[in-house]
C-alpha cells in the first residue's frame, strides 16, 4: 500500500504519490486500451463453511452484491429477500444494522441464508461489534460516522480475532463536516470549486489514508476499500487515483443513483470504464427500485465485459423498424420470461424481426429466429430447422432452445459452433411478403442481371 501522506492535497491540489503525475484538480488521463490486465490487489474471503466463502480481490472473479431494501428486524421477510437475491446470483448481501434489534435478528438470518452477508454499520460501533458476535460474515464501517479511534480499535480487532473482513467506504455525502458550520462551509467552498472534482477526490483520499493508518497500526489488513458518488465522472477518477495508492479490493459503486431508468446509465457509465481499465474487484450497482436488478444488471456488465463466466441464456434482439411484420416485442418478452430461469447454459438466442440483420445474427446465435411477413425462420447453429407461422414461432422456438440445451448436456453439440453458412432467402418468396406487395402495386419487382 503506497502510505505517503497526501493531508496536504486538499490544501495544495498537488499528487503524493507520483511527483510526475498531473495535479488531482484537472480530469485524469485514461488510458484506452480496451480491456487493460486488472490491477493487482490484495485478496480477502467473505463466508463461511455452510454459506461458502467468496474471495474478493487478487485473481478471484469479480463478485456481485446488494443491500437488502427491508428491515433486519424483521427475520423473515428479510431472509426472504435475501434469498431472491442469492437466486438471481448475488454474491454477496449486506444488511442494514442501525438498532440492537437488528443485531439480534442477525444470528437468527445467518442461520437460514445461503450467501455471506455482510453488516453496514453507520454512527454506533457497538453495532458492529453485536454483528460480530452474531457471526456476520464481513462490517462496512463508514469514516465519515464513525471517527473514534479507540471505537475503531475494538472492532478490529473483534474482527481480528474472528477473521472477518471490513470495509471501509467514504461517501461523497458522508464526509463533508456538517457539525461545525464554519469548517464545513470551508470544504463546501472548496467543492464548488472551479476544480470540484479534484477537491472532492482529495478530501475521500485523505479521509480513507486517515482511516486506513488506524487499521495499519493494529496490523489489520483484511480491508476493502470504496469511496462513492452520485457523479458518475467523479466516481471514475476517485477509483483511478485510488487504484494508485493503495493494494486493497477495491467495491465499485455509484451511490444514489436513482431509479433503474437512470441509475443503470450513471452506474454502467462509471463501472464499465473503471473495469474496462482494470481496476475493480467487486460491485454494487445502486436503485432506488427493486434491488433484484440490481443484481442482473451487475451481472450483465461483468458478462458483457467478459469478466464472469455468463449463466443462462444470452439473448439478443433486434430493435425493429419500419421493416417489422410480426410482434417482435411481445416475443421477446416470452422468450426472456420463460428461458431466463429454465436454461442454465450460456445459450445464444437471437431474436430477430426482418431478413435484413436476421441471418447474420442467427449465424453467431445458438439458436435464432428472424421474421417476415407473419412468419419466422428458425435455425440451430446456422441450420435451418423450421418455418413456421408468427402464432407457432414462440413454442418452436422454445422447443429448440430446450432439446439444443439437452444436446449439449449430452455431449452431442458444442456452444457457439456454427455448422453451416446461412444463405439468406428471398425476401420476395421465402416469407411470403414480397409476391404480395408486388400483386398489389405496392413496390416494383427487379431481377437481378436483367437487362
């Protein structure tokens, strides 16, 4: 971990670390490469022998989490929801413990789930040490609420002695000084600076440095580290000076993001930059909304990105156009709602509405459809199998789906081989649109080589 002390960059706006680097008040530079080779950090486990254990960090897959969204106290909807969560594949669930009811309901909930959880523990330290008692299987401290050393000192090393992991997360809302009004009319003034975003990374920096040298002293170095924003921008660089400093997991998140609508763009924006350049070991992407999404979505990333290894099926579609002659939406929903939790293989589905980007599509696909007037092709790994009308194309192509998906299981069929090239049919007889618009005058017939 790189311990120069940097308490002068809120003052100076100067880099500790790197005397040539560029001054933390202008925008870092990133590098482009695609993919870069992830940055090396320290590895720590969360879990335990019934729950299992998930590594975070060194060459251990990026993992997902969430927060659940109800009360702790309240064991078993919260089990429940926890639950749903572990399902959709979640890594990892953290809880909220704010009263002592919450830490007693929590060696209740360890009890029944099948995920490690972690305890998020905000203002009282005795909070975190009920949780660990209660055998949590990882406490999120927060610097900005909890500033006593010795409160600090004795969970350590509870933890210490347990073995449980801590993170230590600053937030963009949390560390701003809001008891003493002149000091925090200071840093405000120093946020809406002309180079807000240097200030703001500075002041989470040297908050985490402050926090971490408590944590060195009592050779505790089983820590993550997260520091988030609702600004997608700052998120990137205050991720980037981190990953410079110090060797920990890093928890990649963009908090307060808002709803889905939003929060998915914020969150994608500044997670899949930080990723794409090697630096993150875990996420959590943020909703003000169901919180199952937020697992599929963080999944999605990291399978988009080629960081996880996909689960279930990769479906994709096209968005229609003027070309559509079928209800292509509504077959896209069925198809996601029943395969989605039915096919456990990393099945391409191709879902397409014209004959225009359809063979393509259904040549990299598994198993693919495209549309016509009424009517769809099928075809498994390039070959066609069958043309059917629009009101059969959704069982046929589940039934496909499903009897490829067994093949494979078998042995009798490999994912992503193509066994034939797909020569495109003709758009005027192949299905059944252009003869008709043509008998009607609608469009001109052209014969290719025709003079």
């Amino acid at each position: 971990m790189c311990v120069n002390s940097i308490r002068g960059i809120v003052a100076n706006d100067t880099t500790a670390c790197d005397p040539n680097a560029r001054p933390l008040s202008k925008r870092c530079a990133y590098t482009r490469h695609p993919m870069l080779e992830r940055r090396k950090t320290r590895q720590i486990t969360i879990g335990d022998d019934r729950v299992g254990r998930v590594r975070m960090g060194g060459d251990a897959p990026i993992s997902v989490q969430t927060m659940t969204a109800g009360y702790t106290h309240d064991i078993d909807a919260c089990v429940a929801e926890i639950e749903r969560y572990a399902k959709a594949g979640a890594d990892v669930v953290r809880v909220a413990v704010p009263e002592r009811k919450d830490t007693e309901a929590l060696r209740h909930i360890l009890a029944q789930v099948s995920v490690p959880i972690v305890a998020d523990v905000h203002f009282h330290y005795q909070r975190a040490l009920e949780a660990i008692e209660a055998g949590v299987h990882k406490i999120r401290l927060n610097p900005g609420n909890i500033t006593d050393r010795e409160q600090v000192n004795q969970v350590i090393d509870a933890c210490k002695e347990r073995g449980i992991p801590i993170r230590v997360g600053v937030n963009e809302g949390s560390i701003i000084e809001r008891k003493d009004k002149l000091r925090r009319a200071e840093e405000l003034g120093k946020f809406f600076a002309s180079h807000k975003s240097g200030h703001m990374i500075a002041l989470m920096i040297a908050k985490l440095e402050e926090y971490l040298d408590i944590f060195d002293a009592r050779d505790f170095h089983d820590v993550a580290i997260s520091a988030k924003s609702m600004d997608a921008a700052l998120v990137i660089d205050v991720y980037t000076e981190i990953s410079k400093r110090f060797d920990y997991p890093l928890h990649l998140g963009v908090t307060h993001a808002g709803p889905r609508d939003t929060g998915a763009i914020r969150s994608i924006a500044a997670l899949s930059t930080l990723l794409a350049n090697g630096v993150g070991d875990t996420l959590r992407i943020s909703y003000a909304s169901d919180h199952l999404d937020e697992v599929k979505d963080g999944l999605e990333l990291l399978y988009c990105l080629g960081k996880r290894e996909r689960k279930g099926i990769d479906l994709i579609a096209c968005p229609t156009c003027g070309r559509i002659q079928v209800d292509l939406f509504t077959l896209v929903k069925e198809v996601e709602r029943i395969l989605m939790p039915e096919i456990t293989l990393p099945l391409k589905v191709a879902v397409m509405g014209c004959i225009v980007n359809g063979p393509g599509e259904a040549e990299g696909a598994d198993v693919a459809v495209f549309a016509g007037d009424r009517r769809g092709i099928i075809y498994v790994q390039g070959q066609r199998v069958a043309n059917v009308p629009e009101a059969e194309i959704l069982d046929r192509l589940l039934l496909e789906c499903r009897e490829f998906e067994a093949k494979v299981k078998r042995g009798e069929a490999t994912l992503g081989q193509k066994l034939v090239t797909i020569v495109p049919p003709d758009p005027i007889g192949e299905l059944g649109s252009g003869v008709a618009k043509i008998r009607a005058g609608f469009v001109e017939q052209i014969t290719i080589g025709k003079t």
